[in-house]
C-alpha cells in the first residue's frame, strides 16, 4: 500500500508494525516473531472488515477515488487479451482521456471503451485526469458505430469525475458530444455492457454507461455531480461534501436499489486497491455473466431491450422488477 485514507489510520499503524517485524534481522527462523506476525495479520484484517463493513458514501467517493485503485489500464491488461488502440476522433485530435480498443474477451472479439485517469502526476496530465473533451466522445461514437458495423459487443470501463468543463471543450460543443454519445449507445444494434469501475461522474459518465447492463464496483460512485460540487450549491460551502454524498445516493447499493444499476461487483476486503488480481477475477466472472443473459435475448431486440430500460428507469414497477433476475 502507497496511500492511505484518513478513516485507514488505524490499518495503517498495524501494517507499519508488519512491515518492521518482516525486516527484523532473523524473522524466518523465529517462531516467536511468525506467531506474532500472524497475530498483527488477523488484527488487521478484523479491522478492515469493522471499517469497511460500515462506510459512510463520502469515504465511498474517498475509496473510488483511491490513488492505488486499479484503472482502466489495469483491467484492460487483466481481462483482455490482442488489444489493440484506436485512436482519434477524424475531426479534431485524440483525447487521451478516453481510451478505445479492439480485443478479445474470453477469446471473443469486443470493442473497448473507457476513461483513463492516469497514475502519476505527470500520467494524469496526460490523460486529463480522466476527464473528457468532445473529441473523446466522438472518438467513442466512431467505435461504437465500427462495433455496430462488425457486430461486435461493446464493453465501456467508467471512471471520471465528469467530463472537463474547459473553455475549449464548451467551444468545440462538449454537451452536443455527450447527447450524440448517449443516442449512439441507445441505437446500437450490438450488446453493451457497462462497469462503473470508480467514479461515475454526471453526463461525462452516463455518456458511457447508456448499456444493456450497468454494473458498478462495490465501493464505486455513480452520481449526476460530485459531492464537492452539490454542496458548493445547495449550502455554498464544499465542507458539506459529507451531507451532499448522503443525500446524492451515489453508492452501489443505493442505485441497485433504485434500479438505476443492474448488478453489483463485489471487492476484495479493504477495497479493490488491496487486491486488484481478485477484484479483475470478480470483473471477468460479472461480464461472462451479463453476456449469458444478452445471449438469451434475441439479436433483433437488443436495441429494444436497451431503450426500454431506460425509459422504465425511475417508475415503482422498475424498482421492483424481477426483470433482471439472473443477477
């Protein structure tokens, strides 16, 4: 572990003590230090289950946004295989920001699409930490409409805080991009499937996860503006981040709740930067998962299934539905 969260204090201290117990001079062949080694592991995994177990949705926003949280090339390297970039919008430039590949999943051919925050600061430059101009989503319409050509599925990876609201973007017509994003998804005649993988940040992400299936990460956030940001309007004050996260419902269980999301990926103890390699093994099994279910749906009503979703998001019916009950 790199960073830790202010609420990770105490798991901090504990993994310290593990640390210098592994570098005392003769730990392997101490019985006395093995046992006590064992004795800090258990302790620390009693409290990361005591702390995570009762999150607030603020230090949910805290988690999804972990610096050590698994990105959108993380999953790409660990769930696919022959990926190659697409690059460009044909109009403007390539927005690093969003990301786009042709590859395979479980051996099938699939069209990739996703946000990239990068993981250093001279990296999240780069990739604009994640947030996209109209040339990123136009990048994602072009893929959406070769996936369409092909009849490949498409598979959209979301993590942004929004998309950016420069001067720039607004000129090149950043909100026009992000309505002809969502149109495309909707007239897809191809299955999509998308994974709120960290932040889910207003039209920037819906822009991305107007799917068949919507399934987000257990600690993940999916929101139509962040925290900082409701607060800065409602009580003209970002310090009531914790308030505005409360009222959002922008947790995993809450938007499965309303059925706003179709399923939810569960994470490793103590969040998916603890242990990445189990959490892109809860990913692969979730995707094999929404692809049976799109199997039994015939090809003609793909397109259906989809906007009908969309249109019954909301209603009492929606809510309750045993619709998606294979999840």
């Amino acid at each position: 572990m790199k960073h830790y969260l202010e609420f990770e204090k105490p798991i901090a201290e504990i993994d310290a003590q593990i640390t210098d117990l592994k570098a005392t001079p003769g730990f392997k062949g101490n019985k006395e230090f093995r046992e006590t080694l064992k004795r800090l592991e258990e302790m620390n995994l009693k409290k990361l289950k005591a702390i995570y177990s009762k999150l607030t949705p603020w230090q949910k926003c805290l988690v999804a946004r972990h610096a050590d949280r698994p990105h959108f090339i993380d999953y790409v390297n660990a769930l696919f295989t022959e990926a190659t970039p697409l690059a460009g919008d044909r109009n403007f430039a390539d927005d690093k920001a969003v990301t786009g590949l042709l590859a395979r999943f479980d051996d099938h051919p699939v069209v990739v699409i996703g946000m990239e925050k990068g993981k250093d600061t001279k990296n999240r430059i780069h990739h604009n930490f994640g947030m996209a101009r109209p040339e990123g989503y136009r990048k994602a319409i072009r893929l959406m409409e070769l996936a369409n050509r092909f009849t490949l599925p498409v598979i959209t990876l979301v993590d942004t805080p929004g998309a950016y609201p420069g001067q720039g973007a607004e000129a090149r017509g950043q909100s026009e991009a992000i309505a002809r994003s969502i149109e495309k998804s909707l007239d897809l005649e191809v299955p999509m499937i998308a994974i709120i993988i960290g932040e889910g940040g207003s039209g920037g992400a819906v822009a991305l996860a107007t799917a068949n299936r919507v399934m987000m990460l257990e600690n993940s956030v999916y929101s139509v503006i962040s925290p900082e940001g409701c607060a800065s309007i409602l009580w003209k004050s970002s310090e009531m981040m914790n308030s505005a996260a409360e009222a959002l419902k922008l947790t995993a269980a809450d938007l499965k709740k309303f059925g706003v999301i179709d399923q939810i990926i569960g994470e490793p103890e103590g969040g998916a930067h603890r242990d990445p390699k189990k959490t892109f093994v809860n990913t692969r099994k979730a995707l094999r998962m929404a692809f049976k279910s799109l199997d039994e749906i015939d090809p003609k009503q793909i397109k259906q299934d989809r906007y009908k979703k969309f249109i019954a998001m909301g209603s009492p019916k929606r809510k309750n539905s045993k619709r998606f009950s294979f999840l």
